[in-house]
C-alpha cells in the first residue's frame, strides 16, 4: 500500500513561507553545496532530504529529521506533511521578480509517496529466499519512497536496508543516466537470474538501477 509522505497542499510553516522558492532552487535542483536550509515543518526537511541525490542524510542538519521519519515509521506513525503551494501573492514584490515562473509553481506535481516493500516490490539485489529454511522469497529493504518533482520522479529511497547506512538511493533528476523501473518487476527478474532454487541462500548481482 501506498502512503504519501509530502503532499501538495497542507499547513504552511510559521517562519518557512519562502520554503517554495528554497525547494525549487536548492533541493529539488540536486545542489547541495551548501548546507539546506529549513523551514519549521518537519515535513519540508524530510522532503528536502530524501530529495539530494547522494542520499538523505549526507548532511548532518538531515540527520535529526530522517531519523526521526525511520523512527515513526518503524512504529506506524502518520507521515509529516509539507506545504509546497505557498502562494506566490505571499512574495514580497522583489523577491518574486527574482524567481522564474518554474519556481513559483514547483509545489505543483512534487512529493513523496512510501511503498511497503515486499517480495512483489523490491530490488533484485534486495531480493533473497528467507526463512524458514531459505524456501520464501523476501526484501532486504522495509520500503521505498518516491520524491517526485513536476510529476516526474526524482529520487527513489530505499530505506530499512542491510547497507552501511540502511538506504540506497536511486537518482533519476537532471544529468542522471538511470532509466526509472517497476519494482513489481524484481521478482519475476530475480527468479530469471538465480541460479539456486528455494531452499538454498542466494543473492543473485544486480540490481534495480540507479541506486548508489
């Protein structure tokens, strides 16, 4: 089932009503020379993170609140909102006349949606015959969420892995190369390239694409 994490409309921040502006010119361009900068809502920062193609805590201001996101997901808790369709009357003058119109409609279309994983939907280097006695296949990943931007998918997190750092990012924005996939697809790939059959532990090469 599908859970959408980041929606287009919601409650917008107290102090981060420019949060539109700062998405649509930092985040969601890939650019994270310098550290990202912040609205109030938790939302937005979780956005904001899992959007960097490097994954979503090469920063250390991305810690706390991705952290914080395995943490309430782990336990069942509601994903955090964000508010991306400030509206640009809302600009003071001169800083709307900075921003080219893409910016201002960016909310538009962007999000993140999470995906339970599961032998149906997966990676095939997630993929692996579990217990008992290695006959059931499994994921090696608890989901993976979808950033999309201008309803074009941007980045793909794999999160709950047995990787150092427990995510596998996927970046298909600007200058990628990776051809985006159907995760439903994995199994039936997988069954393709294994050579050992139900009982026997294996993790075939490969994987979904674009991961790093």
């Amino acid at each position: 089932m599908a859970d959408v994490i980041i929606s287009g409309k919601g409650r917008a921040s107290k102090s981060g009503r420019h949060i539109l502006p700062i998405v649509a010119s930092v985040a969601l361009s890939g650019f994270f020379a310098s550290p990202p900068v912040f609205a109030d809502d938790w939302g937005c920062q979780v956005l904001l993170c899992l959007a960097d193609p490097r994954g979503p805590t090469a920063e250390a201001a991305c810690v706390p609140p991705i952290e914080k996101l395995w943490s309430a997901l782990a336990h069942g808790h509601p994903f955090p909102t964000c508010d991306l369709n400030s509206s640009s009357s809302d600009l003071p003058p001169d800083e709307k006349s900075l921003l080219p119109p893409s910016d201002l409609s960016a909310g538009q279309g962007t999000g993140a949606t999470n995906v339970w994983a599961s032998a149906g939907y997966c990676r095939t280097d997630l993929l692996y015959w579990g217990p008992p006695e290695q006959s059931v296949l499994s994921c090696r990943a608890s989901g993976a969420i979808d950033v999309t931007i201008n309803n074009a998918l941007y980045t793909r997190v794999w999160w709950g892995t047995n990787s150092q750092s427990g995510t596998i990012t996927e970046y298909y924005g600007q200058g990628s190369t990776a051809v985006p996939y159907d995760p439903t697809t994995a199994a039936q790939q997988f069954l393709n390239q294994s050579t050992t059959t139900p009982g026997v532990l294996s993790t075939p090469a490969g994987g979904g694409g674009g991961g790093n």
